[in-house]
C-alpha cells in the first residue's frame, strides 16, 4: 500500500510537472496539456509498431517532436494573444479539442493500443509486487526534477527562465527576450509532458479520453500544490496520490475522485495561493 | 489625541524584509508624511495599514480599534481610505461611474442616511472638487483615456467620495508637472482644514515638507528618523541614506 | 489608421459618431420617432427574425432553434459572469445541476414541469454558489482552472455513487404540453435574459459588479466586499444556466451524466469569442452562428468538432473583438474618407 501510494503519487507529479513549468515561467496555461501527452503516446506507437523503429528511438523522436510543436503553437497561435487570458484558455483548447478529436476520427480508439514497457518483470518490495516499468517512473521521475533543478539554477537559458517568471519587465531589460523564453517553455513543457506519457502509458492502454483526464490531474495537483512551484507539485501529489490510494483500499475506488474533489476545495478555501504559491502570486491570486 | 497608532509592524516576502518592526503614532487631523528611497517599504507600509497585506507581526489601532485582519474594504469603511502609488481606476466606466462605486459601499450609504439621492450628480460635484472641470466632457470620458493628471486627481475623489477619516495617498505627486502639484496641494490643504488626517508618501520632498506636521524615513524597512521637516531634512542619517554615501 | 491614395491625393479614414446615438442611450430621453426607430431596429429586428423562423420551420428545426436558445443563454449567462470579473469554464456545471435538480423535482417528488422548472432554477443557482463559494477569492486563470475541472469530478462523483440514476441517468420525465409552448418560452427567456442582465448592469448597482472585473482591488478600496458582490453574481449567472438545464431536462424527457459534458462549457465562450465578450449580445448572436452551424456539419460526426476549434483558433486570432463590436461600430458610426493636407 505504501509502494503503491508512493507510485500513484509519483505518477502525479510527472504528469503536472510539463503544465507547472510552462505556466511557472510564461504564465501560459496550456489547456492542450493533455491532448499533447496522448498524441505523444500515438506518435510514439505508430513509429514502433508501423515503421518498426527500436523503442528508444521512438520514444526520443517523439519527446523532440512534441517540443517542436510546443514552441511552434507559441511562435504561431499564443504570441499573437499573449496576455489576453480568456483568447489563450480557448486557442489552447480548442488546439486541444482539434489534436483529440482528430485522433478520434482517424480511427484511434479500442484496446489495441499500447506501448511496450521497457522492462518486463516486477519485484517484489514490502510484501507488494511491484512491476519494474513503476520503479523506473519512480527513478525518472527523480531524474527530472533534479534535472529540472539542475537546469534552471546553473544554464543561461534556466537562469533566464526564472528570471522571467520573476518579473517580465526587469528581464526585459536585462536583454532577456520573453517571446524567446516563453515559447522554449512551451516546448520543454510540451516534452516533458510527452516524456511522462512514454514512461506512464505502458502501464495501461493509450485512449484518445484519458487526455481530458491527464489534463484534469495535472490541473487539480498544480492547484493544489500552488502554480508555479515545482516543490508544492510534488507535495501536492503526494497528497493526493495518497489520498486516492488509502480511500481505494480502505472504502471503494469509485470514490477516489470524490477525495480529490474534497482535497482541491479544503485546500483552496483554506489557502488560495496552495500550498506553496509565491508571495508575488498571492497578490495576483487573491 | 492619536487617530492611529502602528505599533512594530513587520513583514517579510521570502527572504527580503519588507517592513521591519515599525511604530508610528498619528494625531488626528495632523499630515504624516512618509519618505524613503526606492523599495524602502513605503508601499508595504501602506498595504499593511489598509488590510492589503497581512503583516506577520504587529498591530494597527485605529481610534481604539484593532485593524489587523480585517479584510480591506472593512478597512475603508471604517473610514481609512488609500489612494494606490499605481492608480487604480475602472478603466471601461466614464469618470464620474467611478466615484458612483465607492458612494454605493456601506459607509456612505449609511452616513447619508440611506444613500438613495441623486448619485451622478454627487458624484460630479466630488468630481469638480478634485479639478474636473464640470461643464467640459472631462467627466464623462472613458477612464482609459483620461490623461494620468486626472487618473490621480480620480483617486483622491475616491477618498473624498468616502468620506474617509484619515486619507493614505500613496505618491499622489509622482509624475505631476509642477503646476499640477500646486493645484492639488491646496486640495490637501482644504482636507485637513476639514479636520481629516492625512498619511503622505512621497519622493517630491520640498513639496511635502512644505505642508508637512511630521516625517517618518523608511530604509530597508526600517524607521531611521522621526520628526518636524526641519529636523529631517539636517539629519545626517536620512542624507546618507538618499545619497548612498558616507557624509 | 487606414490611408489610401485617389488621384495623387492622400485620403484617411475617419470616424464619426452618428449624431443620435451621440444624444442618449436612454428610450425614455428620446425626442423623435427617427431616433427611437433608430434603437428600436437592432433589437426588432432579431427577436422577430429568431420568432420567425421558429414558428415557420419544420419540427426538426425547431429543435434546433431551442438548442441555439439554451446555449446563447448559456453564452449570455457567461458572458455576464466574465463582465464581473469571473473567467468561468464550467458552465456544464451549473447547466448540470440545474438538470438534476429539475430531474429530481420531477422523478422524485413527481412535481410538474411549471414547478419543476422554476425550483430546479433556484435551487440549482444556490447549489453551484455553495460549491463555487471555497474558491470565490481566486481570480482569473485560477478560478477558471477549478470551474473547468469540478463538472468533470461531479461527472465521476455521480458515476461512483450511482446517485440520481447514476450512469443511466433518470428517464421519462414529464415532456412539454407541445413544442410550441417550448419553443416561445426558451425565446421569451432568452431575451428576457439578454434584456434584463443589460439593464442591471448599466444600473448603478450592476456597476459595482463590473468594477470588480476592472480592479477588485480598487472596489475593495472603496468600501465594496467584492466577495459578496461575486456570490451574487455567480447566483445570478449560475441561475441562468440552471434554467437553461431544467429546461433541456424535460425538452428531452431524460438526465445523466451527459449533462455535464465539456460542450456545455466550451460552446458558450466559443460563441462570447466570436461574438464580442462584455457585450452580452454579442455572445448571444456568436451563438446564433456557432449551433446551427454545428447542426450542420452534423454529418461530418467527430470530425465537426475539428472543424469547430479551427474555427475558434482563427477567430480568436483574427477577429479579437468579435463581430457586435464590429457590427455596433458600424451601426452606430459613420465612415468618410478624408483629405489629407
Ligand atoms: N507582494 C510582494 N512580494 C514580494 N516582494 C514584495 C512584495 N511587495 C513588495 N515587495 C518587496 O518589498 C520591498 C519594499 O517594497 P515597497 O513597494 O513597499 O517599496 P516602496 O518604498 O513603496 O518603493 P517605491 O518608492 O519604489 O514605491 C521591495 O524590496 C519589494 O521588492
Ligand atoms: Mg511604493
């Protein structure tokens, strides 16, 4: 139960992580969040099953592809928006509906899509048999936020990122160009989400659905942790993740969501920021 | 008798010590003014007195009454108005649906006896008491396109429209030419004729000693002097933190 | 600033105000029938149009005139939530409950429709202010976020608990007397909707609620708890949509789960997009275009949608103020080209 909370949780946080950075840094609210992470599931699979790539290969192509296109919807749709809130939550959506529904009607749906774990197998720890495919999320996961760390308190264009997501103006004039920052945010956001797609989907089967759901978790943990934070993500996973396990075994799985819906609102009404928002978004927020 | 009394008012934003520890007593219908350089806190100074930031320790008495915690529009319905260093007006409404939305808060209508009388014409006599002039199209104009002169000028209206007791302008001078500072001083000066008490924070300083009962200096959040104008402007202190330099 | 050259000459556009509208606003200040016609046209002119086609249409379209009603409703009702300072994504919410709570009346407590509607209209307003009422101090993309994620969890909540029919929804609820009756009473609310929220807002009390979209922060600092101001609005908002729900409920005879789908939230600030927001007609006319023209690519199934974000992307690019800003433009302002010395 512990391994399986902590996998759970884990799995939260990598599928919030790609949306908590874009909108840390650009303030970008990428509402195409979880259509971009199925699409990067079916990228991934076509390139394996039908042009018989190796697993790596794909799995590479398809994280820099995805980026690409990040920065692309930036460079082409959100620039042209920038600051209008309500225009940015629709293109983004409706970017989302479009990639969706598109899979939709090109036919991808049933149960014969899935991705190859990387490692068959599973172990048992603590009494629990865990597959190896959840110890290696668990151990990427780690990678990226220490990646993440890493990155953005010791490279130039890290450095730059949070200096925008600090204060736009004064970066401006320190001759960092936000339009730069904010569409390579999206791009890495946009991989990173693909990243956490290629690790999480093996586990289950790709469904042209589950995009709104991976956009609804990735939403109601960055609510909850505070937007922006990359710590309070992680927390608020754990919260969550655990929440959702210890009422699957202990009263029904049906009412999981129930603990999420009641976890986000107690949050919120007691601290609207979440839990670890920034001051300068505090003043923003309430 | 002393309307408000600070007493060792901190705050910290992540590290950076906004306000630290404090203590301000203001006599009623007297001028403070509050002067500092850049970043110095004034602003935080301000939000905290008026409930916009939660200080994470002091208090705040006004007339006997504990302020700290209360939501901001409690605040100003008290009868503690702010006028915002960033002006803050409704950008889409005509200049005189401004001032309708502060005479439809619960101190008006309550000092009014009801509050139902004629608003726009109210709102327009507040208006030209601020320097709008009343028969020109000034008034009526969409706030956006108000030059800043008036944006601050509406600001203060606000306050009027209150009736507020102590009046918190928050450099209501930056970016004023000259001959717009002297209209509106003699506005200021008609308040406290009035028997209001005004909190003035400034960087024009030679007009705000001029009218000045007492200055407070702010550095790093700190109180480094307290006094008449006079005794300000020879303190060795306060040059040296304008200046930067050891004197 | 348009500029174009006629015989060598350089020519700029230049706009005037029609002087009538210059005068007043205000049907009760009007001097001559010319200016009274003058308002009155815009506003005849699609009420009788919208009647019209209503009455004349066969049955099918019929149905399809009641449908484009509830979502301009819906649009309105969002439109009028984002003038106050609240960027709502959730209108399946509300629209939900309105349902179930109609659904209940009616399966439940065998209320009849003329009842049913109003209570669930009420009820259904206090109950999504009661949810929403933890996060009514978030603004912006926040709340936005949270009103876009709670239909989506009351969906799988109603699913879980088998409550109210659970996946199956609750079936053969009381239909309409005939489609008639339905028909002029979605149009007669539509409009009186649209009317009504115009009026309150331009009224001194419905200002303090747009002020707070302007600078909550400015409103708190005149006196005015915005929070409470929200809580109205969002009854207000959220009542609309509540009877926009009730009223599908028992037009279709059947609720469920599909009540909270995404449609319902998206198509409403799709049609403010293209409409023109903090107009409150113009979304109503955005969604006038955008269903009829859904119902039309009906054929094209899933692939419908696809047009329709397309759609979306392109006007929100090109067309950022939406068509009444640029309708009432030229309505209400004269165009010459003038020379420039
Ligand atoms: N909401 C906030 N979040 C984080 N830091 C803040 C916040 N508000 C103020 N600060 C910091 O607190 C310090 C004091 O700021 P404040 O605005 O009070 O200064 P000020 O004296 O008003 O300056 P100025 O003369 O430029 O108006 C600054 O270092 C500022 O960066
Ligand atoms: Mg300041």
């Amino acid at each position: 139960m512990l391994v399986y909370g902590l996998i759970n949780s884990v799995i939260l946080a990598l599928m919030a992580l790609g949306f908590n950075l874009t909108f840390g840094i650009s303030g970008v609210a990428n509402f195409a969040y979880g259509a971009i992470y199925i699409v990067a599931g079916f990228i991934t699979w076509t390139l394996i099953e039908k042009l018989g790539l190796p697993h790596l290969v794909s799995a590479a192509a398809a994280i820099v592809v995805i980026g690409l296109f990040g920065m692309f919807l930036y460079k082409l749709v959100l620039k042209r928006i920038r600051g209008l809130v309500i225009s940015e939550v629709i293109a983004t959506f409706a970017v989302a509906l479009v990639a969706l529904e598109l899979l939709r009607y090109i036919g991808f749906i049933g149960f014969r899509y899935s991705l190859p774990v990387f490692i068959d197998g599973s172990v048992e720890i603590l009494g629990a048999y865990v597959d190896i495919q959840r110890l290696l999320i668990l151990a990427l996961s780690i990678l990226v936020v220490v990646a993440q760390y890493l990155f953005t308190h010791y490279t130039k264009l890290g450095l730059a990122f949070r200096g925008i997501a600090q204060d736009e103006h004064t970066s401006l004039s320190l001759g960092i160009n936000p339009d730069r920052i904010a569409s390579w945010s999206m791009g890495i956001g946009c991989s990173l989400g693909a990243f956490a797609a290629i690790v999480i989907l093996p586990l289950g089967t790709i469904t042209v659905d589950s995009g709104y759901d991976v956009l609804i978790n990735a939403l109601s943990v960055c609510i909850v942790g505070g937007l922006g934070s990359t710590f309070g993500v992680i927390i608020a996973s754990f919260i969550i993740g655990y929440a959702q396990i210890l009422t699957a075994t202990y009263i029904s799985s049906h009412y999981t969501i129930i603990v999420s819906l009641v976890a986000i609102l107690v949050i919120l009404a007691l601290k609207p920021s979440g839990l670890l928002g920034h001051q300068k978004e505090l003043e923003e927020r309430v | 008798m002393n309307i408000l009394e600070v007493k060792g008012i901190t705050k910290t934003f992540g590290g950076v010590s906004a306000v630290a520890d404090v203590s301000v007593n203001i006599e009623e219908n007297t001028l403070l003014g509050i002067i500092g350089p850049n970043g110095s806190g004034k602003t935080t100074f301000v939000n905290i007195i008026t409930g916009f930031v939660r200080p994470d320790k002091g208090s705040v008495v006004f007339k006997g009454k504990e302020m700290i915690g209360l939501p901001p529009y409690r605040v100003t319905n008290l009868g503690v108005g702010r006028a915002f260093q960033m002006v803050k007006p409704f950008f889409h409404l005509p200049a005189y649906k401004n001032i309708i939305v502060p005479l439809s808060s619960p101190r008006v209508r309550a000092s009014s006896g009801g509050g139902y009388g004629d608003k726009d014409a109210m709102s327009l006599d507040i208006l030209e008491e601020v320097g709008f002039e009343r028969d020109s199209s000034v008034p009526y104009k969409t706030a956006s396109v108000l030059p800043h002169g008036y944006l601050k000028r509406l600001e203060l209206a606000r306050l009027i429209a209150l009736k507020s007791e102590v009046f918190i302008l928050d450099e209501l001078f930056s970016g004023l030419s000259i001959a717009e500072v002297t209209s509106i001083t003699p506005i200021i000066e008609k308040l406290l004729l009035d028997g209001k008490t005004i909190i003035m924070v400034e960087h024009r300083l030679k007009e705000l000693f001029r009218i000045a009962d007492k200055v407070i200096v702010l550095n790093f959040g700190k109180k480094i002097k307290e006094g008449v104008p006079k005794e300000i402007l020879e303190d060795e202190e306060v040059k040296k933190a304008y200046l930067g330099v050891e004197v | 600033m348009k500029e174009r050259v006629i015989d060598g000459q350089n020519y700029r556009k230049e706009r005037i105000a029609r002087c009538i509208k210059a005068r007043s606003d205000d049907i009760y200040a009007l001097t001559s029938q010319k200016e009274m016609w003058y308002l009155l046209f815009p506003r005849i002119v699609p009420i009788v149009g919208i009647a019209i086609v209503a009455y004349l249409l066969p049955i099918y379209w019929k149905k399809v005139i009641l449908t484009t009603c509830i979502f301009a409703m819906l649009a309105v009702s969002w439109d009028f939530l984002s003038s106050c300072g609240m960027l709502s994504l959730g209108q399946a919410l509300f629209f939900g409950i309105g349902s179930f709570a109609a659904g209940g009346f009616n399966h439940y407590l065998h209320l009849p429709v003329y009842l049913t509607i109003p209570l669930a209209t009420v009820t259904g307003g206090l109950i999504s202010t009661m949810i929403l009422l933890p996060v009514i101090r978030l603004r912006g993309i926040y709340f936005a976020m949270v009103t876009l994620i709670l239909p989506l969890m009351l969906m799988r909540l109603i699913e879980a608990t088998k409550l109210l029919g659970g996946t199956e929804g609750l079936t053969g609820l009381s239909p309409f007397p005939n489609e008639w009756v339905e028909v002029t009473l979605i149009m007669a609310a539509m409009w009186a909707a649209l009317f009504g929220l115009r009026r309150f807002i331009a009224s001194d009390y419905g200002l303090i609620f747009v002020s707070i979209r302007d600078n909550d922060r400015a409103t708190m600092a005149s006196g005015i708890n915005i929070y409470a101001f929200k809580a109205q609005a969002l009854f207000i908002g959220s009542s609309v949509c509540a009877f926009c729900g009730a009223f599908m409920t028992h037009s279709y005879q059947f609720t469920g789960m599909p009540v909270f789908a995404m449609e319902f939230s998206i198509l409403p600030i799709a049609a403010a997009a293209i409409g023109g927001m903090n107009t409150l007609a113009g979304p109503l006319l955005g969604a006038m275009l955008l269903v009829p023209l859904s119902e039309l690519l009906r054929e094209f199934g899933t692939l419908r949608i696809v047009f329709y974000g397309a759609i979306l992307i392109i006007c929100v690019i090109g067309l950022p103020e939406g068509i009444f800003h640029y309708l009432s433009r030229k309505y209400n302002e004269m165009e010459r080209w003038v020379k420039i010395e």
